[in-house]
C-alpha cells in the first residue's frame, strides 16, 4: 500500500512533550492481553453472586480492586499467578464468559485500542463441565458484540482470540488439536477470530519443550504462535521458544541476561538475543506486570527503552489489566514520565504490534491506513490525537494531510519496520 493512501502524522518538535490526555486518544494495539486477567471489579463481584462464590476477598469494587493489585504486587509470577483463582471461578458458564469478553473489548475500545489481541485457557472454564468448543464459542460471541457495542459508542475495534494451553496441565495437544479444528470448521462462521495459540501459567520448570508435540501440529497447520518466555525463567526458557519456532515471544524481558557490554564495542547481544533481534520476533513487553513480578525492581530498570534502542522488535502491552490497574494509556504514560518517550517511539510501538497481529495482511494495512494513522494524523492537525481524519470519498487518506517526523524522532524509527511497512523514510521528512 502507497504511503500516500495512508500518510503519517504532520509532528513537530513539541509533540515531544506527551500529556495523558494526548496518548488517550491516540489508537493503540494490544497484542498481550488476558482475558481472566482484565474484568472488571464489579462484573467479578455480580458473577460471584450469580454463581454462588463466596471466596472473594473483598465485596466492593474499590476494595475488591486495590486486592487485586496488591495481590500481583508481590515480585513473583507463581504469586501473582494465583490471584486468577478468584477471576477464573465466576468464568464457569457461558453468560459469564461471554459477558467478561463483550465487556473486556468495550473497555479496550475505550481506552482507544483499534486492534486487540485477547488470550484465555479454554481448559480453565470446564469446572461446570462447559466442552471446549462452547467455551471458545462463548468468548468469541462475546467479543463480537463488544465491537458491536463499542461501534455504537462511536469507537472503532476489532478484536481476535488466541488460545492458551496451561504449561503445566499437559493438555497443550488437546489445545492445538481444538484451535486447527476451530479454524478448518467451514461451518463455523466467526472461525476467523481465532487466531492464534499461547503456552501460559507457570514459566519456571516447564520449558517450551513441555509443549513440542503441539508446536509441531500448528507448525505443520500453518498457525501462528507466541510462547510466554523470559519472564520468570531466564535464557534458556527464551531459547526454547526460539527453537520451536515462536512468531512472537510474551514478555521477553530477560533477554538483556544475553548482553555483554564492552567500553570499546558497548552492548552486544548474545547468539540467542542476536537471533531474536535478526529475525524480528516479537516481543510481547508488559512493564507494570514485569514489575509486579519481578523481572525488575525498579521501573527505571525495565529494558524496554534498550531492547528497542538495540533493534528488538517492542511491543508494549497490558498482560492484566485488573491485577495491574493498568490500561493501555498508563503503560504508554509510564514510557514517556519513565523514559521521557515521544510520538517516535510510541508510534514505532504501535507499528511493530500491529504488523506482528495474527491477522493477514491486508487487514494489517487496512488497519494502520484507516484507523491508526488517522488518529496520529489528528495529533499533528489538532494537537490531540483522535481516531478519525480527513478522507477522500474513496476512503483513502487526503494526500494534502501530510505526516512528518523531526529528523530525532525519525532517527528512532526501525529502517526495517519502515520498509515492511511500504513507507519511504524520505516521506516522513519535513517539507521546505
């Protein structure tokens, strides 16, 4: 697709500056997102009721929130793990799944998401004997009139489901086996949101290798994967990923324990990080939840900033929102207090997540020229962001609108990422 079908925001150096009411608006993409991990404090409470769960913590939303995140908030991911215990019990029925997955796409949408990627374990939803498919099938209704409820709000989002096996409950062939079918189901009609496959839960002692028998299913089925890695395990966990062939790794923050660092060359990135790096995988980062679990003590810590500086391919995500009391607009705003981030590398973020979605594509394209560039567009026009902008009748960009980038937040921006992209550097440039 033509850069001139889609342009790119007109900035200027003070754009550099980026306040929250800004990045609110701007449109955003999702690609980690858990679905058990992001309800809202007061759905959790009125499903409880529904079902006759009397083990919450807590019986006010406020209150039953502020547990949540101390909770998670205790630097270990086994720890924080069993905050879903509460989450996954009230997701048992197939009003509840699809409840929590309408509402989880309306908040998204919100929160100026345009493309979001939500994970969940099917296996973990059985406990009133739910069969797999009608839990899949429960959570992908769901989402589909979340689009349908945020459309009317006036709020553009789609939305697609990539499916977890537990890493630990040996049950990732029955998973993949679940996900092909779904796919290949010509009589299902929304088989499309489906899009992908995850290993979740307890990192540390379950190697990717756990899970082989089922990466080699969807490798030979053509379906993408991301594997949960360098998160509570270190490289060799990241290095297991890679050698089942990962399109995309969740977290990969401790990629930085393959760095060596030299006065005369700086930092170098071993034989595992180099391929990562090389090979543009993606990296699914959540910093709030890294912090929560104890890839990093500080926020200041958190590689992000270096990995992308390096040439890793970033992403920034959510993971869960409820046990971090987060949204997509925070972890952008702890970049630019933390990081001193600008419109560059936020839109540097955005591209990288929307061009590794699991989507075909020319949906991929679609999305970047009709819902993500319009809303950078508007920061330029308007000074915030926004959603929309001026269209031709045939619904491409105005070619009169034009996006530019300071030669420092253009210095920022991956080649590559430009290239895979289909937009000419040179186009970015300031005019006259």
């Amino acid at each position: 697709m033509d850069i001139s079908s889609r342009q790119t925001p007109n900035y200027t150096p003070e754009h550099k500056s980026l306040t929250r009411e800004t990045v609110a608006t701007l449109p955003k993409v999702v690609l980690h997102d858990h679905l058990d991990g992001g309800l809202r404090p007061r759905t959790v409470i009125e499903l409880a009721t529904e079902c006759g769960y009397g083990a919450l913590p807590a019986t006010g939303p406020d209150a039953l929130r502020g547990w949540f995140v101390d909770a998670a908030d205790s630097g270990s991911l086994e720890k924080y793990l069993e905050t879903f215990a509460h989450t996954c019990a009230v997701m048992q029925t197939i009003p509840a799944l699809h409840r929590v997955a309408r509402e989880a796409v309306e908040d998204l949408a919100e929160d100026g998401v345009v493309y979001a990627e939500l994970r969940f374990a099917p296996e973990q939803h059985r406990e009133r004997g739910l069969e797999l498919g009608a839990v899949v099938d429960a959570v992908v209704e769901g989402i589909i009139e979340g689009e349908k409820t945020a459309a009317l709000a006036g709020r553009t989002i789609r939305a697609r489901v990539i499916l977890c096996a537990m890493r630990h409950a040996d049950r990732a062939q029955e998973i993949a086996d679940l996900l092909v079918g779904y796919r290949n189901d010509g009589d299902r009609e929304h088989r499309g949101y489906v899009v992908g496959f995850d290993i979740a839960g307890a990192e540390d002692g379950f190697p990717p290798s756990c899970c082989t028998g089922a990466f080699e299913t969807l490798r030979r089925e053509l379906v993408p994967f991301t594997i949960h890695a360098g998160e509570a395990a270190g490289i060799d966990s990241l290095e297991g990923a890679v050698r089942e062939g990962t399109w995309r790794i969740g977290h990969g923050a401790r990629l930085y324990e393959d760095f060596t660092a030299d006065l005369d060359t700086g930092i170098e990135p071993g034989r595992v990080s180099a391929f990562v790096r090389d090979r543009q995988i993606v990296l699914e980062l959540a910093p709030s939840s890294n912090l929560q679990t104890g890839v990093v003590d500080d926020l200041v810590d958190h590689p992000l900033p270096l990995l992308q500086q390096l040439g890793f391919a970033c992403t920034v995500n959510t993971d869960n929102r409820l046990m971090s009391g987060t949204t997509m607009t925070d972890e952008m705003m702890l970049l630019v207090d933390t990081f001193g981030y600008g419109v560059g590398e936020l839109f540097e973020l955005t591209a990288t997540a929307i061009g590794g979605a699991f989507i075909p594509e020319p949906e991929r394209r679609e999305i970047m020229s009709t819902l993500i560039v319009p809303g950078w567009d508007e920061l330029a026009e308007n000074g915030t962001g926004g959603t929309t902008g001026p269209v031709t009748v045939d619904g491409d960009r105005d070619p009169g609108a034009s996006f530019e980038l300071p030669e420092e937040d253009l210095a920022g921006i991956d080649p590559q990422l430009l290239a895979e992209l289909g937009i000419d550097p040179d186009d970015l440039r300031p005019r006259g």
